[in-house]
C-alpha cells in the first residue's frame, strides 16, 4: 500500500544530500565548512552518542539553548533521526522564561551553545534533563567516540519533529508542533517564492530557535544547497558574510532591512560588494514603502514577501518579484506594496465573521487558511489546539480583507482590536498615523480598561533619538487623521520598547506597561 511507504522526515536529509553529492558545502560557519557527507557522518554519530549516553529514544524531547551555529542544525537532524523533537530556547529569554519551556516540552537534554554554560548548567539544576555542552570539547568528544554505522531515520513524517514556542507577544507562549511533512512542505513553498536555483548560496541571519530561523535553515536543506550560518546579525557581519562567500539569497525580517539600510553608508561598508544577492524574502512584521524602496535602490535585487500564519506555519501568502517589481515601477499599483501578497497554490484562505461565516467581498474579517504546511496544533492543549483548527480551518487571528484582484491587505491581529465607548478601534491603524509623525521612531497601540469607555486607546512610543514628544500635540495630529474615538486617550513615552528575538514589539509587555502608567495615574478613569 502507498500509505506504508516511507515518506522523507528532517533527518533524512543529510544522508539524501550526501548520497546524492557528497562532497559539496552543507554548512559554513566561520572558519569550519562542513560538506553534506561530513554532516551525515556526524549526524549518524551523534545519534548513537545520545542514544547511548542519555538514553534519547522516539518521542523524547532534546532542547536546544544556542546562538545560530552549525551544531544547532546538526542536534535538529540527530533528534528527527532517532524519532526525537527538538526545540529551541530563546536565547533573549530570562532563564525562569526558558525553565517553563523545558518544563512545558519535558525535555529529557539540553545541549547547551558556546556562551550559555551558566544559565544551561541553572536550567538543569532546577529540571529533569542532562545536559550536553558544546563548549569544553564534550561535544565533539561524543561524536568523535561513537559509532558511525548508518542509523535506520524513526518516525512518522506526520508526527512533530520540533516544538516552536510562539513569541508570546499576546499573551502565554505555545509549543507548535511542526511535522517533517509540514516543514517540507513550507520548505517547497519558500522554494517557489524564492524562485531557488541550484547555484544558490543562503544567507541564514534570523535566531534558528524561531520559526524564521528554522525556514531559513530548511529551505537550503531541503534543496541541499549550502548555508552560511551568520552568529551575530549586526550589519557588518552581515555585509563580510555576502561579500566573502558569494550569498544569493536570504530571509530578512524589516527591522535587519532597516539596520543595513543605515549601514551602507558607513566607511567600513560603503565598498562592500554585494552584487551577488539575487534575491531576498521578508517577513514577519510591518514594513514601510520608503524602506522597501531604499532597500531594493540598494541591493539591486529581486524581493519577495512570505506571509501567512507565522509559527502555525504556511507561506499562504506571497508578494512575489513580478509583484514588486510593478508595483515600484507603477504608481498606479504602489499600494500593493502595503498588503500581504496573493494567496498561493496549495492553500486556500477565507475571510469570516465571528460566526465563521463568510464576510462580503471587501470586508473585514479573520483571516482562516487550509494548506499541507499548518501545524496540528499545540504541544499538550488539546482545547487550543481545537480552537485554532474550528471547522476545518486554521484560524489565524489576524484580521484581514482582500481586494477585487484577489491581494490580502492585514488589518491587525484579533487581540489588536480595540472596543471603545461601542465603537472598534483597529490598533495598527491608529500606528500608522502616529509613525508619520516627525518625533516619532516607533510604537505601540493597545487597548486598556478604562471605567467610561470600556476599553481606552493608548499609545506608548519610542522618541526618535534628539526630539521631545508632546503628547498633546502628538493627539492633535492623530486627531487630524482620524475620528475622535480613535485618537490616544493616553500616551505614554518610553525609551525603548520591549522586543521579541526577532525584533517584534511584545505587545504583551507594552499593554501591561501601559496599564501600570494608567493606574498611577490620579486622572484615569474620572
């Protein structure tokens, strides 16, 4: 029967890519390259070392506390290997934040990066797991002493190989667990929208512990195309890892775009070929038309944009090349630069009302989607898991519409809408207007309570470095945009906002923040 056949897992893929060329680059990190036939030794290797030593076994959780090195997809292979899930602590984290996470996986092992024997030795103390270090030698002692006969990969494609954490910037983070099939699937989608060639060389930036690191790592993997692994994505590095190494391609998120932007203009810099860059995807959070166009003068290359459902994984949505390149050509179609791309091949998305039922054409509503890359749902919630997948659909939480061409414009999250005095406030929509002004860099809107209007508007913004905020003029202005009941009954001004690893504002932390600034305040609530 076709179903008993075996289907490709993450752990397979090393030793598919050495079979098929075994001497060519798999990973260059720093001074070390290691070849896909270096790599399947050592993966084979390692998962005897963990077999035997710790005793990891199918179903086992192994974590992962690193900075992007080429052991932490080395781990990745191993554990999918041996029918094992791996997942990434983020290394931004506080350590209680990275206790809850082993706690909430059971991870059995920790394999601790170089920089972070501390916290991983304070993390086992107060868990059940072992630990492995990578620094000190321990680690490449194991592979070095185990066996290297070939490992038959355990495991069921559909099965989870990973837990992603979400970044928590809404509320308590999850564990979505990601399937091999799932992740190749993502993997050939980001493949598409790449338009990848076999000559290809990837730029991996983005923390391998979050999703975005994790495509990033996967797309060249499942190609068999060689990645260099940058561990420290200041724009220096960035610029000396294209220029040395030839890059073609990358995943950006709009806060690195931004950081090369104003880079390029430094000496160290200035000379830096990076003609090779062919092209570059972006994602993960709201990114302005002037940026897109400095970028793009810039680097001279191609752009895509992957959008969909984040960690619950699938690039359902896609503005491709053709569509950047129109819509930075044509003055007519600029505004298609604002909104998320078309819906791909393979997905299928809808826009529905709180009863799930379709919205007319043009309306605002949830954004649902159906595709062969979503998660099944979140490590132990059973409830949530039901919730996320209702009727069939995956539910996005993001608010949404599409226009008459079939483009998707992003309205804000489900938890970013506002109910004020009877009236629904859109949080991005309120962002956008404040962004425009000249003293402000960046900001955050959110909903607080409030004894009069149920919810209040509040805003909590970044000064841009050198100007003074003055928040009644900052409310003149918005309400010279907007209707009354959208403007900012509070705002509050700080130095920075609270971020996630990959440079998202914690809208969490802000709202609580902002809440805090509220209940100090004698005038709220009168």
């Amino acid at each position: 029967m076709w179903k008993d056949q075996h289907r490709t897992i993450i752990g397979d893929l090393p030793r598919i890519h050495a079979r098929r060329h075994h001497g060519s680059v798999a990973y260059i990190d720093g001074a070390r390259t290691l070849s896909w036939g270096e790599l399947d030794d050592r993966v084979n290797r390692l998962a005897h070392g963990l077999a035997d030593r710790f005793g990891v076994r199918a179903g086992d959780r192994v974590a992962i506390l690193a900075n992007n090195c080429f052991q932490f997809p080395e781990v990745v292979f191993t554990s999918s290997r041996l029918g094992a899930i791996s997942t990434g602590l983020n290394t931004r984290h506080h350590v209680n934040e990275m206790i809850a996470q082993m706690v909430d996986s059971g991870s059995k092992l920790l394999v601790v990066g170089e920089g972070f024997d501390d916290v991983g030795a304070e993390i086992v103390a107060k868990t059940d797991a072992e630990i492995l270090f990578i620094s000190g030698g321990d680690y490449e002692q194991l592979i070095k002493t185990s066996d290297s006969t070939e490992i038959a990969p355990h495991g069921d494609a559909d099965a989870p190989y990973a837990l992603t954490y979400t970044s928590g910037t809404t509320g308590e983070p999850k564990g979505a667990m990601i399937t091999s099939a799932g992740e190749i699937a993502y993997a050939q989608s980001l493949a598409w929208a790449a338009e990848s060639r076999r000559e290809d060389v990837c730029l991996i930036v983005t923390p391998m512990f979050h999703k975005g690191g994790q495509f990033s790592m996967m797309h060249p993997a499942y190609l068999g195309l060689p990645s260099i692994i940058v561990r420290t994505p200041d724009p220096d590095t960035i610029f000396e890892a294209i220029e040395v190494h030839r890059a073609t391609c990358a995943v950006f998120v709009p806060t690195i775009m931004q950081m090369l932007v104003d880079a390029r203009g430094r000496d160290a810099n200035a000379g830096r070929d990076i003609s090779s860059i062919r092209h570059i995807l972006y994602g993960s959070n709201p990114i302005s038309v002037e940026l897109l166009r400095a970028f793009a003068e810039m680097f001279r290359c191609s752009l895509s944009q992957i959008g969909g459902v984040g960690t619950e994984g699938g690039i359902a949505l896609v503005l491709d090349r053709l569509d950047h390149e129109a819509a930075l050509a044509d003055p007519s179609v600029a505004h298609r630069l604002r909104s998320c791309g078309r819906v791909q091949a393979g997905f299928e998305m809808r826009i529905v009302d709180e009863d799930d039922q379709d919205v007319a054409a043009g309306e605002v509503g949830e954004m649902v989607f159906r595709g062969n890359s979503f998660i099944p749902g979140y490590w132990n919630r059973p409830e949530q898991s039901d919730r996320l997948w209702r009727g069939g659909w995956l539910h996005s939480g993001d608010i949404g519409r599409v226009d008459e061409d079939g483009y998707v414009y992003y309205v804000d999250r489900k938890a970013g809408r506002i109910k004020s005095g009877g009236e629904t406030v859109y949080a991005r929509e309120v962002e956008a207007v404040i962004r425009q002004h000249r003293s402000i860099r960046e900001v955050c809107v959110t909903g607080i309570p409030h004894r009069t209007w149920g919810e209040a508007v509040s805003a909590v913004v970044e000064a841009v470095p050198g100007h003074t905020v003055d928040s009644e003029e900052l409310s003149a202005f918005v309400r010279e945009h907007l209707a009354g009941y959208k403007v900012p009954k509070r705002i509050t001004v700080v130095d920075e906002l609270p971020r996630t690893a990959l440079g998202k504002i914690a809208v969490g932390e802000v709202k609580l923040m902002a809440q805090r600034a509220a209940e100090g305040d004698p005038r709220w609530n009168i």
